[in-house]
C-alpha cells in the first residue's frame, strides 16, 4: 500500500474529500473527486463514506483504493 501525508494549511482545520484526493494526486479535479466519492470507492478511518465534501481533519485516514492518505495538522 502506498502512503501519502498530508499536511493541512495552518490556516485551515479541514480539507473537503473531493479536494483531497484532487490535491494529492489521484484525480484531476473536483469534480473528478466527487464521482470517485459517489462510486463509494474511498473511505474515512475505516469506513464507506460518500459524502463528497465531508470534512476531513488531521488525524483521520483516507483509503482509495491501495492508497492511504494520512492526515496531519501543522
């Protein structure tokens, strides 16, 4: 499995879904993460979610596919 850390903006105490993974590389856009999202294909510390814009914060793990994207705060 691959991981990625990702570091919040210190200005910021969440990032939405569909950003993340366009922000770490796994989709071209927004939008592009949103369908993935809607596919049912990631989830959040452990579990399904399919909020596209749910709030993702440090501390919390997000699985797509045989990537794992670790959260972090500044």
């Amino acid at each position: 499995m691959q991981h990625i850390d990702f570091e919040l903006d210190r200005d910021h105490d969440h990032v939405e879904l569909n950003q993340l993974l366009k922000l770490v590389g796994l989709c071209d856009s927004g939008g592009a993460g949103k369908a993935i999202v809607a596919s049912g294909a990631v989830a959040v510390d452990g579990e399904v979610e399919l909020r596209k814009t749910a709030k993702i914060r440090a501390g919390q793990t997000v699985v797509l596919d045989d990537v794992e994207i670790r959260v972090r705060g500044v």
